[in-house]
C-alpha cells in the first residue's frame, strides 16, 4: 500500500470502527468495575440484603456509567483517529508528489 493515496471514505470508516470498538471496550471495563464496586460497598442496602442482591439496581448503575463513558470515549476516539489518520494521509500525499 506504499504509495497508494487512501480514500477520505475509508478513514471516516477506520475512524468510526476504532472509535466505536475503543468506546463499548473502555465503557464496559468503567461500568463493571464500578458496579462490582458500588455492588460490594452497598450504600444503604439498596444493591443487596439477607434475600440477594437486587439485580434491578446493579443493571441499572452498570447502564448509567456505560452510555455516557461509550458516548464520551467514542467521541474523544474519533477526534484523535480521525487527527492521526489525517496526518497519516497528508504525509503520503506530500511523498506522492512528483519532484521538480
């Protein structure tokens, strides 16, 4: 691929697939571990008691940390992935023009 232009079509799709894939995997070590953790420190009783653990609770935390961590992870990622391809992309431009 040395020497070959890269489409701006195929960056936005790396950029996106590496913000997405970036995003769901950081949102869901975030949201896991603090919701093992709230799970453990149980504030006021409300994530178990002597019946079990009110899965209703752990859901619900697990899901408030995930979507915005996922929404704010993916965008950070894209901002970056789409700088560094840029780069990348302006670097071979400039090596593919023809010397005077």
């Amino acid at each position: 691929m040395e020497g070959e232009l890269i489409k701006p079509a195929t960056i936005l799709l790396r950029t996106m697939g590496f913000a997405l894939v970036l995003g769901a995997a950081v949102a869901f070590v975030v949201a896991a571990c603090v919701s093992a953790w709230e799970w453990l420190e149980n504030p006021g009783g409300i994530f178990r008691d002597e019946t079990g653990t009110n899965w209703g609770f752990v859901w619900d935390t697990a899901f408030s940390w995930f979507l915005p961590t996922f929404a704010y992870v993916a965008v950070a990622g894209a901002a970056l992935s789409l700088c560094y391809c840029g780069v990348q992309w302006l670097r071979n431009v400039r090596g593919n023009e023809p010397e005077d």
